[in-house]
C-alpha cells in the first residue's frame, strides 16, 4: 500500500470527561475516495471536527504527508490543505461567486491595499471549468443565491481548491440533490480524486457507498471498528458493523389491516393547484388530482422543481391560502389558508429541513415536542410545564428518543433523535393525515429502520401518510402507491407491483 496521504494514530477527544472519541487509528490515501460510516453520534463529527481545526484539543496524532499535523482553528486547517464542505454549505449568500471562492485568500494590489478583482474573476472562471461548472463572467459577479443547490456545491468545491486543499471532507452532500445533481456531483468526486486529492465523504445512503468508495473506515461508539476496502465490505457486513447488530430487513412489509386505495379517503384533491407567490409565473402546482386512504403510504416521487415539495406547502396552508381546486379532508370539503387551521382539521406537515423549519434547536427537548400543539398544553392560555414534560417523557418513550434529559437543547442530540422529536411534535397533534418530507434526512441506518417501523405502526392504526423522499429506493420501500410530478402535473401512478427506478425516474424525467 502506498504511503498514506493523511494518517489518524489514536485520536481521542472528551468533552465534560466523557469520551466521544477514543484511540480511533486508520489511514487515508492520496487519490482515494474514503467513506466514512457510522449511526448518528458514532464520532464522525468530532474526528472531523478535529482534522477541520474546530477542536483543536485532542489526543493522539495526526500527519499529513508525514508531518504532524495539530490545526490550531480553521484557518490553520485550511493552510495545511483539509477543507471541509458541511451539509450547510458556508456560502455567503448575499457574495458574488468569486468573492466566495477567494473569501480568506483574496487576490490583492498595491501592497495589499485593494482588491484585484480582474484577477480573482479569472482564476474564478479557471476554476469553475476544471470543475465542468461553466459561469460567464458576468455570473462571477451574480450573488450566489441566484443559483441552485447543486451549482452552490461546486462553487463550494472550487472554494477549496482555491486554497489548495489536498484532503477534501464532504458531509452528506447530496441531502438535498436530486438524480441528476447527484450524478454531476460524483463525475466531480472523480474528478477530484483522478487530480490525486483525498475525499473524506460521510453519507448515511448504502447506494451512495457502494458507488463512489474506495475503501470505507465505520466508527461505533467512538471507537473505531474496521477499515476495509469497498469490494470486501457488502452492505450486511457493513450494517453490522455500523450497528453492531444485524438489520435482516431494512424495510418492514406493508401491514395487513392498511386500507389501501379502494376505502373511503383520508384525503383527496381534485384539479389541485398551487400558486407561486410571483405572478409572473407559471403555478408551482397545477392539476394534480390524487387520493390517499386510510393507512395507506401514498408517495410522491419527483425531481427537483416537480412541485412536490410546494404541493405539501399548499396542502398544509404554509403558503397561505393559495390553492385551487377541491380538497376534502375525511370526505370534508377543505379550504388550506394556514398551518393552524390543517392542525385543527387533522393535518400535520414534517418538513426537509428540521433544522430550519422543524425545530428550534436552542430550546429544550420538552419545548420543541409541544410546539404544534401548543393549547394542549396551556389551559386558560398559561402553559403548564408539567403537562409540557409528561408528553414529552411519553413520547421519548414511545419513539425510542436517547436523551439525558428532557429539558437538554433538542441541538445537542444526534440527527436521528431530533428527527424524532420532530415527529413527536406532529404527533403530540394526533393527526389523521401526515406529509412526511425527507423523513429520514441525514439519519443513520438503525434510526431509519426505526422510523420506517414506526410508520407501518401508525398507518396500521388508520393514519394516512404521504411522502417525499430524495432518496428512491426508500420510496419504493415504503409506498403503497407511487404518484410521479413532473413540472407541477401528474405524470404516472405506479402500484406497489408496478414501480421501479427506471420507471419512476423516466416519469420524473417527462418521458413516460
């Protein structure tokens, strides 16, 4: 084996006396892909959190080509050549695209005294085409909010190679990717590793693994359990090693007692639109006419802008009241105006971004599962804490929560549990009808398992669930049936039989 690129020799971390981190060793190669694997709170973070200079304090070593390496802060990290790219990317929304891949190694003039813009923008464009990103130069100077996510992940890569890094650690990058973003994504990870950098990737998803690894490094407990390369690592000896015990079925089969398509439905839509905030443009939604019964799984499969994502907002009144069409609830007709009024009738919406939408992270567990039901809990309009503790308490229980307490920062618990909270909060609302949005985004394999379970309970005591997913395979999992958007319509219906990747996906393309 060649000498290794960058090298961890029994790094450690404790915070508070506790280990998070313990005598984890492994190596990691110049020109490899090398995916690092772990449930939710295995040590992941922390280990890159001390290559990326955030913890400068640890124990045991590290060396990058053979010379120590003890980053100080980020800045530190970022000269010795580690970037990291995090699944919120560090982007400033509101800079130009070149002004964000120099920011921290501006070009500069005149001894320093003014920015050379010119410069910047070459190197900028230079850049932007070794990565097949092909920006004018008058999109050098747009602000990188005006464009998509998956542009926004190369600006971010060319970033790094602005400062030269040699070892590139990339944390879940396609969370929020659909099937053709993540395909450019990972000609580029090619890419990068054909340029002879070292790509530290953490991805949740097996299909991801399997496509892009090299060799796979799996932390448990903060402690590391193997290195191995890819081909002598299939997906059930990994799953064992991640969880420490084995998964026999990754999803559960559909429950006996669902309904399925021919009762009465839970919901229904006819000619449902949904209007963009923007009158200058085409409805987000338009025509869609779908039915979900009770205890059944109803996906919606799409690629990015198919409206699915904006059918859910229309639906639960996040958009206020801009649907057309005909909704009924329960065979009730329904007028979506706000969130209140679809959790008074019995609609609950998890979204994609708990971190952003579905959670206040700095405020307790207890605090976050009451949110969306907010006069249950406060009688006479004065909140009661003790109300406010025992649903939570029942709910962590009934959902399997791993917490201290229930008064810690739902941010100091792991992805898998917060996404559970999340659901505890929608749930603590005893909804009939749940719009799950990328449920088990950025959530371990034994948490996944855990949360698909938890659904086939719910539909088979008569809940109604629709869902989106990013990810394919989870929705021809789980889905009873399958509803395919392409550009804000209906493009098929699949059932559970019927559905494949190949016949989703070409519905989402427009081809079906």
């Amino acid at each position: 084996m060649p000498e290794p690129l960058l090298r961890f020799a029994r790094v450690g971390k404790s915070f508070g006396g506790v280990r998070a981190l313990d005598d984890v060793s492994f190596d990691v190669l110049a020109g490899e892909v090398h995916v690092l694997a772990g449930e939710n709170g295995a040590g992941k973070s922390t280990l890159i959190k001390i290559l990326a200079g955030v913890h400068p304090g640890f124990d045991g070593e590290m060396t990058l080509q053979g010379k120590p390496l003890r980053p100080a802060s980020p800045d530190d990290a970022r000269r010795s050549g580690i970037s990291v790219i995090h699944q919120e990317l560090s982007l400033v929304d509101s800079m130009s695209v070149s002004d964000n891949i120099h920011l921290g190694r501006e070009s500069r003039r005149l001894g320093g005294w003014w920015l050379d813009r010119p410069a910047q923008v070459a190197r900028s464009a230079e850049l932007c085409r070794q990565l097949n990103l092909e920006l004018s130069e008058a999109d050098m100077a747009r602000p990188v909010e005006a464009f998509s996510l998956s542009v926004k992940n190369r600006i971010e890569i060319a970033k790094a190679l602005a400062f030269e890094a040699r070892v590139i650690v990339m944390d879940e990058p396609t969370s929020a990717l659909d099937r053709p973003e993540v395909d450019k994504l990972f000609t580029l990870v090619a890419a990068l590793r054909a340029r002879g950098c070292a790509v530290i990737y953490i991805t949740h998803k097996m299909e991801e693994i399997a496509r892009v690894a090299d060799r796979i490094t799996v932390l448990r407990d903060g402690k590391w359990v193997g290195t191995a390369p890819a081909g002598e690592c299939p997906e059930r000896r990994l799953i064992q090693w991640m969880v420490g015990r084995d998964l026999s079925e990754q999803f559960p089969p559909p429950g006996e007692g669902r309904a399925g398509g021919t009762a009465a439905p839970a919901l229904e839509t006819r000619g449902l639109g949904v209007r963009d905030p923007d009158p200058s443009r085409r409805n987000a939604v338009g025509g869609v006419s779908l039915r979900v019964a009770p205890g059944e799984i109803l996906g919606i499969a799409g690629l990015q802008g198919s409206g699915a994502a904006e059918l859910f907002q229309g639906l639960f009144g996040s958009r206020g009241a801009c649907c057309t069409g005909e909704v009924t609830l329960g065979g009730v007709p329904f007028h979506p105006k706000n969130p209140r009024d679809s959790i008074g009738r019995g609609l609950a919406h998890l979204t994609a971004d708990r971190k952003a939408t579905g959670l206040v992270l700095g405020m307790s567990v207890g605090a976050n599962v009451s949110l969306a039901s907010l006069p249950g809990v406060s009688p006479m309009g004065l909140l009661r804490r003790g109300i406010e503790r025992s649903r939570a308490r029942h709910w962590a229980g009934a959902l399997g929560i791993r917490l201290a307490s229930i008064e810690q920062p739902v941010g100091t618990l792991s992805g898998g549990n917060q996404q559970k909270v999340v659901l505890a909060k929608w749930l603590c609302t005893g909804p009939r009808v749940l719009l799950l949005e990328d449920p088990t985004r950025g959530v371990d394999v034994g948490a996944k398992r855990e949360i698909y379970s938890l659904m086939r309970a719910w539909t088979g005591q008569g809940m109604a669930i629709l869902l989106i997913s990013s990810e394919l395979p989870e929705l021809l999992g789980l889905s009873d049936r399958i509803l395919v958007l392409h550009r804000g319509s209906v493009s098929a219906e699949f059932t559970r039989a019927e559905a494949t990747q190949e016949k989703v996906l070409a519905a989402a393309m427009g081809s079906q």
